[in-house]
C-alpha cells in the first residue's frame, strides 16, 4: 500500500508540472505588435491585418484610424477615402490585464496626384557667392540657415547655422551652392545614428528596427505633397532626434520624436542671412553671439546664381544686398 501510495503523488507532481508547462506556453507575453499588407496604396484600399502577439487571447479589438473597428483576430479593412491613418491593436489575454499598440500614421490611402513635388524644385541648385564690402576692419562671421516651414518652427531656438564664412575681412569673399539634393538620418542616444538616406520630397522615411539593428527605411507618401517626414517606430529612451541635411551639412533637425510621432521639414525656396562673432556649422543660432538679431531673407526661386553683398559699419549698421545672375 505504501508504494502505491508513494507511485500516486509521483504521479500527481508530474501531472501538475505538466499542466504548468502547457499553462506556461500559452501564456500572454505581454508585448503587442501586428503588420499590416499593403501600408499604401490607392482608394478603395483593402489591408489585411496580421497580429505578432504570443499567448492565450479571449477577445481582439482593431482601430482602423477611419472610424471603424473590428474584433477579428486576422481582419481584411477597406480604407475608401484619401488619407493618412493610424492603427491600434487591443487584446485581452485569458490570464492578465489588458495590452494594446498603436502606429501612427501607419496606413496610407492617396492618388498619385497628391505626391508631386513642389514647383519650386526646379530652380535648385543655385550657385552663391558672397562679399563683404564692408568698412568693418574686424572681420565677421556670417552664417545661412533655412527655415522650416511649420508653425511651431522658431528660427532663434530651431534656426542651425548650415554654412559659416568665419573670418571674413573686407574685400573678401567665399562660393557655395545651395544643392538639390536632400538627404535624412536619425540618431539616439547622443551617439548613434542610421545611415542617411537622399530624401524625396513628398515622402515619408520610418525609423524600425530589424535583424541588424535601428535603420532608416523609405515609406509611403508624406500627409504633405511638399513635405519630408520621419517616423519613429522604435522604443529608445529620449526618443530619436531626426535631421535633414544638405551637402551632408546639417540643415534642420526636430528633438525628442517619440514612438508612434514624426518629424515633419517643409523647405521654402528661401535661404538667411546673419552676422555672428562665434558661430560653428551645424550649432544653433540661439548659442551664437549675435551682431544682429535681422536675419536677410534671400529668395531661390527662379534662381541659379547669385551674389550677396554685405556693406556698412558698426555704427551704422549692416545690409545685405542681393544680385540674380
């Protein structure tokens, strides 16, 4: 009797074990993804939706963006009307609290005709080329920068210093063009960065994470025809720090976009003019020693040479003078 007794609780230890172990595997991890096919396309566009999700799920619920949800665990949606839409995933494991995930801006419904580059583009690039005619004999430093065309862009906290003719004495002069071409990178974590990537306007770049790592990845079409975006799709601490450049020279950046959010530049055929007595490439113009808070405003379009001239004094003051070839 006491061995069969002894054989019962071996018995029931390995039943239990095994029950814990099947418990085990369906589990819910706690970490809600899902993918999408097609991401963009014409109206009516039909996306099917596909959960990455581990675990025992008891109920599905999707947030197509558009007004519409679903409870399917594998839903089909049909997006009908033009437009940039963000998804949501929510689920509700048999064992544990509720989890959910949204990507913004993640589905894309637009005709071709929303696309097309801005005018502008074919006036660019424009060869420049700067003197200072000035009586000063102490020489200057001047800086150009671009503006983002947002409404939340300030150009003495936002506006980045894209070239500096440092040292300039009078008589002197310096040549630079404004290219075409632009190009995009993130970085976080003070350090790192993607590879850049030449970035077409009216086009969105995403910021994921693959087998190798954080990349930068061309996307879908912008919620702007004139417009550059970058989307964040990943989780790191601080969020990334999203940057436009020309000539591989810093133009504009956009601090702290978190996951789900985008930086957005819209570039006008304009450059800036300004005169500094410390001022570096790629610093801010808030961390410059100013010699005037007037910026010239120098217009591109139409434009494929010109020469900027800087006369007068410090008593007096300074002005730029601008010559189309």
């Amino acid at each position: 009797m006491k061995h069969k007794v002894t054989s019962l609780s071996v018995l029931t230890v390995l039943v239990a074990g095994l029950v814990l172990l099947l418990a085990g595997c369906f589990l819910f991890t706690g970490d809600v993804d899902f993918e999408a096919e097609p991401r963009s396309g014409e109206p009516p566009l039909a996306v099917t939706f596909t959960p990455l999700v581990q675990g025992d799920i008891s109920s599905w619920l999707w947030d197509f963006g558009d007004g519409a949800t679903s409870t399917e665990q594998n839903p089909e949606h049909i997006y009908t009307n033009e437009g940039t839409y963000s998804v949501s995933l929510t689920v509700e494991p048999r064992w544990g609290g509720a989890a959910s995930a949204t990507k913004a801006d993640y589905i894309t419904a637009t005709g071709q005709d929303l696309v097309a580059p801005p005018v502008f583009i074919a006036y660019l690039p424009v060869a420049i080329t700067f003197v200072n005619e000035t009586v000063t004999p102490d020489p200057l430093a001047i800086f150009v920068f671009a503006k983002n065309a947002t409404p939340t862009f300030d150009e003495m906290t936002d506006g980045i210093a894209w070239r500096v003719m440092p040292d300039l004495g009078k008589g002197a002069s310096s040549m630079f063009e404004y290219p075409l071409v632009n190009t995009v990178q993130a970085m976080w974590g003070d350090v790192n960065a993607t590879r850049s990537l030449v970035a077409d306007i009216g086009r969105r770049y995403e910021v994921v994470e693959d087998d190798t790592g954080i990349v930068l990845t061309p996307g879908s079409s912008a919620s702007q025809s004139n417009a550059i975006e970058v989307s964040n799709q990943v989780h790191v601490a601080g969020g990334i720090l999203a940057q436009l450049l020309k000539d591989g020279k810093l133009l504009l950046q956009k601090h702290i976009v978190g996951y789900g959010q985008k930086a957005t530049f819209v570039l006008e055929p304009k450059l800036y003019w300004g005169i500094a007595s410390e001022i570096q490439e790629g610093q801010l113009i808030s961390t410059a020693v100013l010699q005037t808070g007037a910026f010239f405003e120098q217009d591109l379009e139409g434009v494929t040479g010109a020469t900027v001239t800087l006369t007068g004094n410090v008593k007096d003051g300074y002005q730029f003078e601008v010559e189309n070839d």
